[in-house]
C-alpha cells in the first residue's frame, strides 16, 4: 500500500490564496476541532494549561514578511501550511506498515490510525512539515483533507467539504479536483499563476498556492493629478456652488 | 534533527553488534570452527545482544510497539521495513552459524556457507539501516553517497573492535580480524573526513524563498504557534556550526586514539579493551552529529534561510 | 497491490446539531453546535445566518474550549479574606442573592447613586441599562467609554450612524475602500467576507494604520500613518479635494447642513450658531431671491458657498463657506502635514486624486428609482463608489471625536453616506442627528427608592443636558456629562475605580460589575487599580470601596477583587437576545436580531447573569420586574423577560415573530412561542429591504416611512447630515461664558479649544504634555484575529497559537537604538515602566512599537499554571498608561480621555525603549501568583 497508485481518479486538494488571507486562524482552529472528534480523533494536547501546551495540529499559520526592496515596500503575508496531498510522496513509500497511503480513488493521502506504528519517518520523509504525532494516541497524524466530510452524506451537501475551507471567512481556501483542468480550482490557478511549494524536491504537491498581487502604491495610468494650490480655490468652489444653482442642482 | 537517544543507540549497539557478527561468520567461515566453545558462546550473546537491545530501543521508541510486527509488511517500498525484514531474518540463520560454529551441532560442511549467509544478512540489515537514512531527500547531510559506506565501516570498525577486546579479554589470538578492523577504522576516518568535506560543501541551496514561494527577501515574522510543536522538536534541532566543529575534532580525537591503541595491541594486547570502548564513545558521538548535523528542509518553514 | 482501505464516508459524529450565536468576540455569528451524549463536539458557522453566512473564525472554532475551560466559575463565592488574597467562601445562591439585595436595597433606600453599576464586554445592555433606570442611578454604563464612544459619538453627532458594526462598506459595490485602524473583534467575519469580496473584485483597498498586519496585510496600499495624526492625512486629503473642487455638490446641498447660514458674530452669545427664523428654523440663502429662507424649503435656490447679510444686519455664512475656509487654509495642505503625520506628501496627493477619480469619474448607476425626503422622485439611484470605515485606530485617542468627523466630512464630501458603494447604515440607524434620548440623573432625577425618569444615557445638546451637582461638579461617578466630557455618550467606566476610590466626586457604598477584567488588562494603571481596589479608609478601617459585586463565567483577575462573586454561566448554556434595542446585528440590506439558546445545561452551580439580575430587581422591588402585586414580574428568568418586556407598547427586546401569531415584525403584542419561532428560524431574524428602501435611508421618503412604522425612528424625518455641528458650539458658547451653565475656569481653555463645530486636528495630550526627546515613541496593541481581550488565554487551543506576546519595533529603529531581534527590552512611560522581549519588522511605522493586546496575565489566574508563558513572558502596555493626564497649570489632573467624549485615551501612549540591563528571559512587571478559582479549585 505504500506503493503509490500509478494514476489517481480524482486529485483532490486546496488552492490558497496568500493575496486574501489574513491569518485569522480559523481554518487551524477549525481543522483541529473537526479532526478532534473526526477523523484524527483524539489529537490529545498535552500540558494545556502549562508552561508549554502542546498538541497535533494539521494546519498551521505561518507569519512572513518580505523585506522591502528598492522601490517596494516590505509586506507581511500569512501563510496556512497543511499537507499538500502530493502525487510522489516519500512520506507514503517510506511508511513500513502500510498505514501512510495515497488513495486510487482522489489522492488524498491519508494514514491509516489502526495500522500506523508510530515510527515518524513519514515526517522525516515530508518536506513540509505536514505530519505530527499524537503522543497520546501513538500514532502519526495529518490533513485528512477531510475524507470523513467531502462525502458526508449526513451533512448539507454545501457542507461536504473541508472544514478549513468551509470555515474561511475572505474566501481564501478554494477545495476542488486540480486534476480536472475545467475544475473551478484548476482554473483560479491558472489564472493567478499557482505554484507549488519546493518544486525542487519532486513530491508534486497537488495543493497550489496563489501568490500575493502586486501592490498599487504608485501613480495609476488614466488617474489625474489633482491641480496643486494656486490661490483660486475659493473661485473654483463658488464656480462650482454656482453650476449648482444653474442647474436642476436643487 | 533531533538526536533522540533511542535511536542514537540503535544504530550504534546494532551496527556494532552486526559488525561484530558479519565478522564471526566471516572469520568461521574460513576456520570452520570457533576457537572455543566459550567464545562462540560469549561472542554471539554479545552479538545479538547488542542487535536485540538495539532493535528494542528502537521498538520502544514507536508509539505502538505492540503493532512492530505490521513494520515487516511494506518491503517492496521502504527501506525501514526491509531493515526489519533483514533483522528478523538474520536471527535463525546466526544462530543457526552459531550452533554449528561453536561446535554443539557437529555439521563442518554447514559452517563456512551459513558463515558467510550470516555475513551477508547482518551487513545487509547495516546496509538498509544506512539506506533509511540515505534516501531521505529532506535531509541533504544524510541523502549523501557515503551514508551508507560510512554505516557499514562503522558497523565493522567496532565490531572488529570488540571482537579483539573479546579475544584479548579471553586470552585468544586475535586472528584475521585486528587487519581488518584496522582497515575498517581507516576507510571509516577517511570516508568521515569526505563526508564532512562533501556536506559542508554541499549548496544549501533549498531557501525559504522556494518553500514559500514568496520570494529571496522573506524572512519570518511570526511562528504559527508560539507553543513549540512536533515539527519544531523533531526536526528544527541543528547544532551549532562551532560546536559541531568541536564536536568532530574530539571525533577524530577518539578514532585516533582508537586507532593508536589498536596498534599498540598488537604488541601490548590489553590496548584493545580500551581501543573498543573507545570506538564504541566515537560512534554514539559520530551518530549525534549524524543527527545534530541533519538540517530537515522543514525548517525553511520555520526560519531557516535555507537548507 | 491490494486496495486502499475502507474509510467511512459518512460518519455521524454526534446526535443533534442546535443553532445559537457565538459569543467568542463581539461579532455575534450565527453558529451550528454539534452535540454527541449532550456534549459539544463541533461548533461551525451558521450558512442561514445574516452575519457571518457559514464561515467561523479562529475564535469561534474554538468555542469548545472556551466553554469546558477549567478558568470557569463555579458556584457564588463570598471573600472571607483580605480583597486579593483569594480567600473565599463557597456559598448557595440564596445566600448570595440576600447578601446582594440586602447590600444593594440599602442603598437604594438611601442614595441610589452609590451604586456603581458598570458592565462590561455586555451584550445585554438593552437590559442592564434599564435595570440601572429601575434602580434609580445614574452610575451605569458598558465598556464603550474605554472603546468606540468617540466613533459612536462622532457619528450620531454628524450622519446619525457610526462606524463599528453598526454600518459597514458596500461590499458589493465599493471600488475604494480606506480602512482606518480596525480592530478584530467587532464586524469581524463580516469585515473579512467583505474584504474577500474586494479582492475577488479587484477593488482598491488602502489601510491607514501604524501596523501592517491581519487586514493592512492584505492591502494593496498600506499607509503607516503616526498613531494619532490620522487627522492631519485626513485633512490634507480634504484639502486636496476642496481644492481641486472634486466633492459632490448635489449630495452636500440636498443632503447635508453645508448650505445652512451660520451666524458670525464674534463675542455674541449667538456667534456660530444656525441663523433661525421666527419659527426657529434653519435657514439657506436663496440665490435667486438673495434672501434667506428656511432649510424646509426645498425649491429654493440653495447657496453652497458665501457670507451674507441677514435682513437684521447679522452676519451669515453657509456652513461649508467655513468649512472650506478651514480646509483650505495651508496648515492643511500635504506639505504642511506631511512630517507630523509620517505620509509622504506624494502619497497623500496621489489617494486624494484616485479618491477623486473614483468618486466622479467611476460612479455606479442602479437602476432602482427611488423619491427623496422632500418628494422628489429619482430614477436611478447614483452611487459614489468610496467607502471607508474605521475603529479604535481613530477611537483611541484624546482627538478621536474630531478625527472620526474629519474622516465623515471626507467620506460625505465625496457623496459616499448610503450610496450604492459607499458606507451605509445599518438598521435602527439612520437616526435623528443626536438620537432624541437625553442622559437621566440630575440631582432632582435621583430619589431614594424611585427609578430614574429615563435612561442614564443618551446625548446631550447643550450644557442644559449636563449632569450636574449643584455646584457644578459632576453628578456621575465617572464624571461622564460633565465639564470633564460632555458627550460622553456610553460613560467612562475607565474612570470608575479611581474616582470611587478617591471619593472625587463622591464614593460610593456599592461597586457592581459584570464581565469586565478591571483589576487587569481593562484598567489603565494597573498598580494604582489594585492599591484603589483594596484601600482602607484610614477612620473607619473600612474599605474605601466598601462592597463589590462582580459577576463573570470564568476566573479572571477582576474576580480576586470582589467581595460577592455571582458565577455566570458561559455562552452555550444562556438565552440572550441581540436586540435592535441595544447591538443589533442588522445588515444594510435590512434590519435583524437574533437569540442565544441553551444548547448545553450548565454542569455547575451558575446561573446566567442576566436571569440573576432580574431576580436581584424583583427582590429589590424595582417597578419594571416587580408586578403591582409585588410578585416577580419575569419569574422565568432572561427569556420570560425577552419574550414578554416591552419598551414601548408591542416593541420589545425581539423584532421578529411578534404578535400573538408571530405574524408580525417590528410592532406587534408579545409573542409566547417567539423563542420557539427564533430557534426555528436558526436563531435569528432578518428582514430584506425592498431594493428602493436599501440606500439613501437618511433621506429615502419610503424607507423613513417604513422605519417608523416599524418603530426604528420617531418620526419620517429625514437626517440632515451635520457637517457643522452646532451642539459643540453651544458648550464653545459656555466655555466662552456666555449662558447660565459654564464650566469652571480650570476647563474653559479646553472646551473652548476641543468643542470646534468644524472638525479640526489637535495633538493628543499626553505626547503634548510629556517631552518629545525622553519620549519619542507611540506604543500601541493590535488585537490578534485568534484571541478577544483576555478570554482567548484560557482556551487550550487559542492559546498555543499566542502564548505570549513581543514587542515589534521597526527594524530601522532598532538599529538606531541597539536592539536586535530577541532582545529584552525596557518600555517607560510617564506612568511606569515594563519589560518585554523584542521582535524586529520592517511593516511598522518607525515611530511606533506595538504588542498583542491582552495576552499579559496575572500568574495563577484563569486555570492556568502559575509559570504559564502568559505570565511569565507575556506583558501588558497597560502598566505604562495613567488613567490620569500629568497635572496641569492648577494642579487638576484630567482623565486620559477624549475631552469630548470621555473615550479613554490608550493610544496616547509615548514611550522610551531601550536594551534591557537585566536580559532575563521574564517579563515585568511580575505581581504575586493568585489562587485558583475556577473548577476544581
């Protein structure tokens, strides 16, 4: 089962768009309670109300900030980073129990938690940081892409997707079939030049990311200048109150 | 990555004990019986009890010990279940080598072939424990070509090693194996002073810029949590350049000494009981590094310029 | 290869999902609760709900927490020890509640105005305000003093609407959104939609704020402006714009009071007052008849600019004559402003031209006819597509009022009020320019044993409004509608501990607080609050605060101050109304409300705040709870009291399902299965405008005919923008000694120099009276999206996520100042001085360092360890702000306040920062840990 399927049916999976988000958290906050009494149950944290709290979180945000460069300014760009649901993922091949596996059926990469040892070479083997371990439950855990939603049938049919992407309150998180390249996901990435993170490393994430827009801080083609003081502003406004007058103004 | 000393004495007990174990079946294999029954018994429970110790650390380290068996399953793709695979494997035919070898199952003719398969079969669970580690592309000090030749010498420079201190401490001639033990510790010394040659050389030329996709003038602003997590844990350790400068300097100290005391054995015999220990030292410290060295192009993610 | 594993698609993870509204900020969204065995398992958004249409935030996802968190109260508590020693008593509610009646009928008996009644993150005050009232105090307000009063108040005093969630930018239409400092935690979800929304358009959207984070990330135009000096860009932009002629002439001559004549009569007891004519209306000048006739007259031909000549020889202007000659004046221009405000003169150009040419060159047509206040029939409806909003960016700060107007004259300048992608009102408003509601609680209006004649807030007019002692002095606890602050419309609740403490004007026997952390993260001078809090009178050995009531659901640091405490119940174990009466959650498109049900019975011995206090008010006897027979009026509690109280006849806290059939909205008898109706109905309410309704209310004949019928308004009248303020100039007048109420000496130079009718920019204090050179820098917070004030810390998950805070400093600055990234570092002020660890960024303005707000915590509070990171690491600016002004000449210290409002002043704020010598990895101040007094305590 580590072994990949040779094609999947389906490859399902997110378009983010840095441009919107604005670090809310609520596809993290979403997705860990979801995942809670979902899929990933139980993502026990640990020392809650300590010095340290921590648990399994299958998706955080990351804060950046692009130094300014001459004749740009600096920006800060929030940045959710799950997993990626990538179509050659190591972490699934390096898994020796079959418990890491990339579905046939939609590419999603799931574990399987009655079969998962608990080892975490599956996230030494991620380059993205994408999987966690539960202590509690020994075994690892990761995005799910909310296989225990999408096809949910005990819930609203616009609720089948991901909680994250359901939760998102700009409309940056778009879930869809990026193989499918009529897919409205397919087409927003080609639209805004998606990318893939670490496309050097060969994984082919299936989620893309669409990147910030260029800023509009400079001087508009078609917008006028205003004219600059020159002593006749009263006149251009009792001119002005005056085609008022003339006019059906009134 | 972080140097859990689970694993640190994993691969190191383990690759000592497979060393000293490929070395008892290749040295049997040409003397057709052991010296005596006492070293047979005394090498082999060593042997296999550094390998068994080894692998129940390493068992005891999952967060599911009592499903290690399902780790046997994936040995078409992983390389950690081919390591298992090859443990298990290795134990009937070693003690199989054992019974004849020591004499209290009187086959000769078995002795030489089930020598070498034993040989074989420990080198090659060496050599899938190297590969685990080689073959992790997120990690470029490990996915180097010699991570593996540098797992195999280690697994015969201190199984060699103890081996003569087991002679010495039993009073035995050493035989064939001080040659190449001391052959093993050399090509260990110089594959080591490469493999840092060759990762300290190595572009890290993984960058933020390409994990995020934002860029070569970002940096980080904010962790995603302000409570450290697993990630952070397992995969941000990386030691200090300074320090793992020291560190391999007293590396090299250690194989040096090691070496030197080898070499006095031959005159002075007992210089091989400290010689062994101190190998034994050397590679808990070399398989820190091993770790503490291992930047995970996670941390991209997490600060890191680049990788 | 053997097949993939079977994963059930179609698990059913719980057994009932129940509609309520989420209370993990002040945003109030519709959320769905999943139960499984009568536990909450998930919590996700409302689809069906008006303001958040589906989506959640960080906080709201993680309501679960929230709501099992061990920092929950549970069971009354009576102090048996010193106040701050942790020292209580569990008691049964029959015992606290006796103990409450008896303390607060005592007073009651003999001055109601001892009882101090604020409330604070208060969602209720439709009914907490009128309990004040049935008491007989006029000692109540919520936490609006330290929080929007200056943007409510500028708003209600110019358009008859405000910023905060009570309107909100054309999403659908704008194609210019100027953001001003806005904070997260109101309108959040439908803020962030809206800015979806823009992105997905491609609309221009500018933030002006110190910080370049959460919203202003996003911007496609950030504008770092100096905290405080948002007024001079604002300024410079209407410069810019008079000076061009690029505002909307029609909409300020029909719309506004640009064209009423002013009366200039300098030294006069008249002097800038509306011109009036004998039947004490405004007046216009008619160009054609070169006379003046009434503003009623609508086909008169209106002069926007000039002075004038009444026929009794006084002199006259239109209000927007004066207003353009402030504006035009070079202390407004670009170049002028450009230093003090950190803009650079070319951007301020640059947004004034795009703002022009998208008001005038890119106006948005619907074709939806609708006829105006004076019967005028329009074919389309025009839309000038600009919209701005702001919060405590502007509120914030002692010249918050004036800056807030200064942003509604740019916005009605350019026609944006209510118009197809401008920045429209949200049911009740638009209301009359101020609502017709005057503060009850002069002297005479206080009578043991009596209620108040009306509410204890509401806006004042002139200096015969005031609540005034006798001699002048303030009549209110916190000095709210005195001299000190005029207009301040929701009280200073900022002020109440210090003035009750120092018995200035008066003390008080009774403190009675709700939900408000005042011994920590609410309070300005947190040392000094604590020393309040326990003082002794040194004759009597009694405290100085003799008895304070407090009620919260969790145990925060205010709790370890009292000497009662009433444990309330959390969000998803309550009936709440969000009524149109208090906060509604309204959209533009229409008015709507909606209810909290108990989705989950508490586990503890608590009871819902609201409940207590109508229990309290029938045992007290107050006339509003009490029937003639002296019974309960609402024995069922908060929702008896929602169902079943009307305000006036058939307007009640809910504006759905009235009538006995539920048949009706708005005006209707009381409806008994009306919860019912709203449970079914996802817990809200909301009615659609018809598209002819939906923009131009304040002057839209069919909307102002449908709000009165509907009871939102008094009467169809149409609200007349106030450019010119006149109420300001009244109290100007006094200060200037004429009339019979003048301010004392001490307070005439301010009054006079802050009442400006025209909206003008002025230092704020503290910077003004403290020296630049020790104190170059702002210190400002910014409230993180995953937290709200201090609850978000004692949530398991929220607080992994922010455990602690730093302090950003602006990279170039730091440099200059020797700091690098990690560094602690020391913060002083006037007042005080903390330690913090620095963080270094480039997305700051250079003059500013700012934190996370709230995230600092006592050690030992809030179910959390005593060395957990937000005690330890964490810190607060709120140890560096005085609630007090430094002295002035005469040695009287005001309130750091709005001199207008009374709005607390926390990003006044002037600092030094340097190098801590002492690197330890802890911050400072550090207070002795308090006991715990949650659950399992």
């Amino acid at each position: 089962m580590t072994a990949l399927p040779d094609t999947t049916g389906k490859k399902l999976g997110l378009v983010i768009d840095l441009d919107t988000c604005v670090g809310c958290q609520a596809c993290a906050t979403s997705c860990k309670e979801w995942n809670t009494q979902g899929y990933s149950a139980p993502m026990t944290d640990r020392d809650p109300r300590g010095s340290d709290p921590d648990g399994p979180w299958l998706n955080r945000i990351h804060g950046y900030e692009i130094e300014p460069e001459s004749g740009h300014d600096s920006r800060v760009v929030h940045f959710p980073r799950s997993c990626l649901h990538c179509e050659t993922p190591a972490c699934v091949t390096v898994c020796p129990t079959g418990a890491s596996y990339k579905r046939a059926e939609d590419g999603i990469v799931l574990i399987n938690p009655d079969t998962c040892i608990g080892c975490k070479l599956c996230s030494w083997a991620c380059p993205y940081g994408a999987r966690e371990y539960d202590v509690d439950h020994g075994v690892m855990k990761k995005c799910t892409l909310c296989v225990d939603r999408i096809y949910n049938e005990n819930l609203e049919p616009e609720d089948r997707q991901p909680a994250c992407v359901k939760a998102c309150p700009t409309g940056a998180r778009h879930f869809g079939d990026l193989g499918d390249p009529g897919s409205a996901v397919s087409q927003l990435v080609l639209e805004r030049g998606g990318f893939d993170l670490l496309p050097e490393m060969g994984y082919k994430p299936t989620n893309k990311y669409l990147p910030p827009r260029t800023k509009r801080n400079t001087p508009q083609a078609g917008i006028e200048a205003l004219p600059k003081g020159d002593g006749s502003a009263m006149d251009r406004l009792f001119k002005l109150a005056d085609r008022l007058l003339s006019g059906a103004g009134n | 990555m972080n140097p859990a000393y689970s694993v640190i004495f994993f691969t190191t007990a383990s690759g000592a004990g497979y060393g000293l174990l490929a070395l008892l079946g290749l040295t049997g294999a040409r003397m057709g019986h052991a010296p005596s029954l006492l070293f047979a018994i005394l090498t082999l429970i060593i042997a296999l009890g550094l390998i068994t110790a080894g692998l129940l650390s390493s068992t005891l380290h999952l967060g599911r010990p009592e499903r290690a068996w399902r780790a046997l399953s994936q040995w078409r793709t992983s390389w950690l279940s081919r390591e298992g695979v090859a443990a298990i494997v290795t134990y009937p035919f070693a003690l199989a080598f054992g019974l004849v070898w020591s004499g209290l199952v009187a086959i000769p003719d078995a002795v030489a072939p089930l020598g070498i398969l034993t040989a074989i079969l420990a080198l090659t669970t060496v050599f899938t424990t190297g590969k685990i580690y080689a073959t992790l592309t997120t990690i470029r000090a490990w996915n180097q070509p010699l991570t593996v030749p540098i797992y195999l010498f280690f697994a015969l420079a201190s199984g060699g090693a103890l081996h003569w201190a087991i002679s010495t401490i039993l009073g035995m001639e050493p035989g064939t194996v001080p040659p190449v033990a001391g052959f093993a510790l050399l090509m260990l010394a110089m594959l080591k002073l490469r493999y840092w040659g060759l990762i300290d050389n190595a572009p890290r030329d993984r960058t933020m810029a390409n994990a995020t996709g934002l860029g070569e003038h970002v940096r980080q602003w904010e962790v995603p949590h302000t409570s450290t997590n697993f990630v952070q844990r397992e995969m941000g350790f990386v030691v200090a350049r300074r320090h793992a400068q020291r560190l391999r300097k007293i590396f090299f100290l250690l194989l040096l000494l090691a070496g030197g005391l080898e070499g006095a054995a031959t005159s002075v015999p007992a210089f091989a009981v400290p010689a062994a220990l101190i190998l034994l030292i050397a590679a808990w410290l070399e398989r820190w590094l091993f770790f503490a060295e291992g930047e995970h192009v996670v941390t991209l993610f997490y600060g890191n310029p680049n990788a | 290869m053997c097949a993939d594993p079977v994963v059930a698609r179609s698990p059913k993870t719980w057994d009932e999902i129940k509609t309520t509204t989420c209370y993990m900020c002040a945003c109030r969204c519709g959320i769905k609760v999943y139960l499984k065995d009568g536990t909450v398992t998930y919590i996700d958004g409302n689809r069906d709900h008006p303001v958040n249409k589906g989506v959640i935030c960080g906080k709201g996802a993680a309501g679960i927490k929230q709501h099992y968190s061990p920092g929950r109260l549970s069971k009354p508590l009576i102090r048996v020890g010193e106040r701050g020693s942790g020292e209580f008593r569990e008691i049964e509610w029959d015992e606290a509640l006796a103990t409450a009646s008896d303390w607060l009928g005592s007073v009651r008996k003999t001055d109601p105005k001892k009882l101090a009644f604020f409330t604070g993150r208060d969602q209720s005050q439709g009914l907490t305000g009128w309990w004040a009232t049935q008491f007989g105090t006029p000692n109540y307000a919520a936490h609006g003093g330290f929080c929007s009063v200056n943007m409510a108040a500028a708003g209600l005093y110019t358009f008859g609407g405000s910023f905060w969630e009570f309107g909100e930018p054309d999403w659908k239409y704008t194609k210019y959104f100027l953001l001003f400092g806005v904070a997260e935690d109101h309108g959040s979800n439908p803020i962030k939609a809206g800015l979806g929304k823009l992105k997905k358009r491609g609309a221009k959207f500018v933030s002006v704020n110190p910080i370049k984070t959460g919203y202003s990330a996003i911007a496609d135009e950030w504008v770092g402006v100096r905290p405080g000096t948002d007024g001079l860009f604002v300024g410079a932009l209407i410069h810019e714009l008079l000076n061009a002629g690029q505002i909307d002439g029609d909409y300020l001559l029909r719309y506004t009071n640009s064209p009423w004549l002013v009366i200039d009569n300098p030294g006069a007891a008249d002097h800038g007052l509306f011109a009036r004519d004998a039947n004490g209306e405004t007046l216009v000048w008619d160009a054609h008849e070169q006379a003046a006739v009434s503003t009623n007259d609508y086909d008169a031909a209106r002069s926007l600019m000039g002075h004038f000549t009444l026929p009794d020889g006084r002199k006259v202007a239109t209000s927007f004559q004066l207003i353009a000659e402030r504006y035009l004046a070079p202390e407004n221009a670009p170049d002028a402003v450009t230093e003090r405000c950190g803009v650079p003169e070319d951007t301020i150009r640059r947004i004034a031209a795009e703002l022009a040419h998208v008001a005038f060159k890119e106006e948005i047509t619907l074709d939806v006819p609708w006829t105006d206040h004076t019967g005028r029939h329009h074919d389309k409806m025009i839309g000038r597509p600009i919209a701005m909003h702001a919060m405590r960016g502007i509120s914030a700060h002692a010249n918050g009022f004036q800056t807030c107007r200064a942003i509604h004259l740019l916005q009605i300048m350019l026609g944006t009020i209510d118009v197809p992608g401008g920045f429209r009102y949200k049911a009740p408003y638009p209301r009359p320019i101020p609502p017709h509601v005057k503060p009850a609680g002069k002297p005479a209006q206080i009578v043991p044993g009596e209620p108040l004649p009306g509410p204890p807030l509401g806006f004042v007019t002139g200096p015969e409004d005031l609540l005034l002692a006798d001699d002048g002095s303030p009549q209110r606890i916190d000095k709210a509608y005195s001299w000190d602050a005029p207009i301040a419309a929701h009280g200073m609740m900022h002020m109440v501990i210090t003035n009750a403490a120092k018995r200035d004007p008066y003390g008080v026997d009774v403190l009675f607080m709700y939900m408000a952390n005042m011994s920590w993260n609410s309070a300005m001078n947190i040392t000094d609050t604590l020393n309040y809090l326990t003082a002794k009178d040194e004759d009597t050995g009694e405290y100085v605060i003799p008895k304070i009531i407090y009620s919260d659901a969790y145990a925060s640091e205010m709790v370890h101050y009292a000497d009662l405490i009433l444990p309330d119940t959390t969000y998803l174990e309550r009936w709440d109304c969000i009524s149109l009466l208090d906060r509604p959650i309204s959209e533009a498109d229409g008015p709507a409300d909606s209810i909290r049900q108990p989705v989950v019975e508490p586990d503890r011995d608590v009871r819902p705040f609201q409940s207590v206090l109508l229990d309290l008010g029938a045992r007290l006897g107050l006339p509003g709870m009490t029937t003639p027979e002296g019974k309960p009026r609402y024995p069922g509690g908060y929702p008896d009291y929602i169902v079943n109280h009307e305000r006036a006849p058939g307007i009640g806290p809910l504006a759905g399902f009235r009538g006995t059939d539920g048949s009706l909205s708005g005006k209707g008898a009381p409806n008994p299965d009306q919860l019912q109706r709203y449970i079914e109905n996802g817990c809200n309410w909301y009615y659609e405008l018809p598209d002819e309704h939906k923009y131009f209310k304040h002057v839209n004949k069919g909307y102002l005919e449908w709000a009165t019928g509907f009871g939102l308004i008094g009467k169809p009248e149409p609200v007349i923008h106030q450019l010119y303020c006149e109420p300001l100039q009244k109290f100007r007048l006094a200060a200037e000694g004429h009339g019979a109420i003048q301010p004392p000496d001490s307070h005439r130079a301010r009054i006079i120099e802050a009442f400006d009718p025209i909206p003008f920019w002025y230092p704020p204090f503290e910077g003004e009276m403290v020296n630049e050179a020790t104190y170059p820098m702002h210190a400002v917070t910014q409230r993180p999206m995953a937290m709200y004030h201090s609850w978000g810390s004692q949530n398991a998950w929220l607080r992994q996520i922010l455990g602690r805070n730093w302090l950003y400093i602006a990279k170039e600055r730091a440099h200059i100042l020797g700091i690098e990234d990690g560094d602690w570092v020391t913060v002083t002020s006037h007042h005080g001085q903390i330690k913090g660890q620095a963080k270094l960024m480039n997305g700051v303005n250079p003059d500013t360092v700012w934190t996370w707000n709230a995230i600092g915590k006592r050690s030992g509070t809030w179910g959390l360890k005593q060395d957990a990171p937000e005690a330890k690491k964490g810190f607060l600016l709120n140890h560096l702000i005085s609630e007090l002004l430094p002295k002035r000449d005469g040695g009287y210290r005001f309130s750091n306040s709005d001199p207008v409002t009374g709005q607390a002043a926390w990003y006044d704020l002037r600092v030094r920062v340097e190098k801590a010598a002492d690197q330890s990895e802890i911050s400072s101040p550090q207070f002795p840990p308090l006991k715990h007094l949650g659950v399992g305590r």
